[in-house]
C-alpha cells in the first residue's frame, strides 16, 4: 500500500464510519479524515425515538467513545461544511475557504429532509427529527400527553409515529403519496395497513391537501394545521416525513454524473476513478432492473461503507441488497419493516 495517501470521506454516519473503520484495518499507515457537517461524533439516528423514553444525554447515543479515533488514527473535522469538490485538483473546499487534499474520496453525506414545495412557507413551524439537536428541541416541544401532527408518513415517520403513540402522546398522520416510502404497497392493501396503524394508536387523517399551518396563540408552543376542505387540527409539533434528497449540492458541477443521487457503479464508485459513494446519497446500477436505484436501511448503508472502503483499497466487490424490501403486517398486529433494523 502507497504511503503518503489520503483518504477523506464527507458524512459522519453509518456509510461513512463503516468505511473509516474497514480503511484503517486495511490500511494502518495512511492518513484518513471525516469531514462532519454536524457537531457530534458518529451516533445512531436510528434510536433517537428513544428520546420518548427518557434517553436525552446524547453520549447515550454515540456509537464509538471519543478516544476509539484517537486510537484508530481517524480525523473527524465537525462542523466543515463542503462547498465544492474539485475532481481535476483532488481537493474539495470548506465553507470557510480551507482546501482539503485528497487522493482517494467517499461521498457518504447522505439525505436530507425531502419538503414539498407546497409547505415551504411554512418551514419555521415544522419540527424535525433528522439528527439529535432538532429530535430534543421537538422532544421539548412535545409536554406529557401532548398532540404531534405527522406530515407525509414515509417509514421513518411512521416508526416516530409509533413510538409517539406507545408513550401516550396523540398522534395525527396526514399522508400523502409517501406514506410508507421507500417500501412499495398495492393500492389495494392500503386499507389493511391503515388499519394497523389505527391500532397503533396514530390517527389517520385523509381527504384532501393541506391549506395552511399557523403558529398558536403567543408563548404558547401550539399549532394550527387547517385542511383544505376546513378541518383543523391542534398540535404541539407539526413534523414533516416526505422521504430524503441526496445532499449532494456542493459535488454539482464537480465532474461525476448525477441523476436524483450520485450515479454509481455496483463497486460504488462514481464515473472519476478516485471517487466513490455509499448510502442514500448515491443511485446504484442495478443490474436486475436495468436502472440505477437507491437502497435504505442502516444495513444496506452499513454494507456500501464496508465495500466502498475495500474497493478504495484494492478490491472489487460488488453491493447487492440483502433486505426484504416488504412491509410486513405481523400476527400480532404491528408492523415490521427492515428499514427499522440495525445492528
């Protein structure tokens, strides 16, 4: 292995730490940096519901101490955010104008919070839940007892919903076509799996867009949603749940093809030969649909970090799913999807 070499990898979450961690046991010479748009070290987004249930100290959440990067030699820069990437010079540039060498890049910064244009003028009244400062100040919002209005219903949605609801709070869904999302269901099956989420204890409210969501009387932390056809709702939070969009926006222009995500090869990499991609942020060549797709789930995204990494350094191992992509109705009443499991 080449001495002197730098791998960096944009995105501190599963994908990204995942092919840190294969990196270093490959390679224990070479330097290797993440570069973290947020200010805590790698924690589980996936057990945030959590919150619901008392665990607020976010060291609760961190997958690895502190000193596991010390020891394993892995540099995390938090809070650089990634203005550009230059694939001709191999370097990209942070929002404060520091360029970053590379030799060999991973793009693993995942999905943001996908928003239907409709609602944009009312973002500064939507609670998110998309990484563990905004989960708390929701949390914060949300008194004992308290009503959340979901907006959308895709299946990180529906698993807050379902926490939510097992903790005593009220909980409204109003969905529109991304209930569920990424999973498929038949139209025909749709009444089934709305009457699971009844006995879940979530509310299902349907019939028509929304008009309006106005923020509730002063000092007090309320909102109004209002329905086209003139039903209103009361809530503590409003939180939005439309599916994610790849954050990409800083490797635009950069020289790789881009479709919705960063188009990749079954090796992961992406059309420059020093650039590779996992997680939500890329859009595989899937052979047996004769498409380029996104895969979810901590699982698979775990998997891409893990292959990107061995094929940084010399392998050619190819991704392929191992999930069952199905939204299962179980015996007992609830619902199981892979999306929700992680390890």
């Amino acid at each position: 292995m080449a001495r002197d070499k730098h791998y960096v990898i944009i995105g501190n979450g599963v994908a990204g730490n995942r092919a840190a961690a294969v990196l270093r046991e490959r390679d224990t010479d070479n330097r290797i940096t993440i570069i973290s748009l947020g200010a805590l070290l790698f924690y589980n987004r996936y057990e945030l519901p959590r919150i619901f249930n008392g665990a607020r100290d976010w060291r609760d959440y961190l997958v690895n101490p502190p000193a596991y990067y010390e020891d394993n030699r892995i540099v995390v820069r938090r809070n650089c955010q990634v203005t550009m990437v230059d694939t001709q010079r191999r370097c990209l540039t942070l929002a404060h104008r520091e360029e970053v060498h590379y030799d060999s890049l991973l793009v693993a910064s995942g999905g943001g919070a996908n928003m239907p244009i409709a609602l944009g003028d009312f973002e500064p009244l939507l609670n998110h839940f998309n990484s563990y400062r905004t989960a708390m100040t929701t949390a914060e919002a949300l008194p004992a007892g308290g009503t959340a209005i979901l907006l959308g219903g895709d299946i990180l949605g529906i698993d807050i919903a379902r926490n939510l609801a097992a903790h005593g709070y009220r909980v409204v869904l109003v969905p529109d076509e991304q209930l569920f999302w990424p999973h498929k269901i038949a139209p025909e099956s749709y009444p089934a799996y709305l009457a699971v989420l009844a006995d879940m204890g979530i509310e299902v409210v349907e019939g028509g867009p929304i008009e309006r969501i106005e923020a509730g009387p002063k000092g007090v932390p309320r909102r109004l949603l209002t329905m086209a056809d003139g039903r209103d709702y009361a809530a503590d939070v409003v939180m939005p749940f439309y599916g994610l969009a790849p954050s990409l926006e800083f490797i635009s222009g950069g020289g790789v093809d881009i479709e919705r995500g960063l188009l990749v090869t079954p090796e992961l990499r992406t059309t420059d030969p020093h650039v590779w991609a996992a997680g939500d942020v890329c859009q595989i060549w899937c052979v047996e649909e004769n498409a380029y797709r996104f895969y979810y789930g901590w699982k698979n995204v775990k998997a891409m970090g893990e292959i990107a990494a061995r094929n940084m350094t010399g392998d050619h191992e190819t991704f392929h799913t191992f999930l069952d992509e199905a939204l299962t109705i179980e015996d007992q009443g609830g619902l199981r999807s892979s999306f929700w499991e992680y390890d």
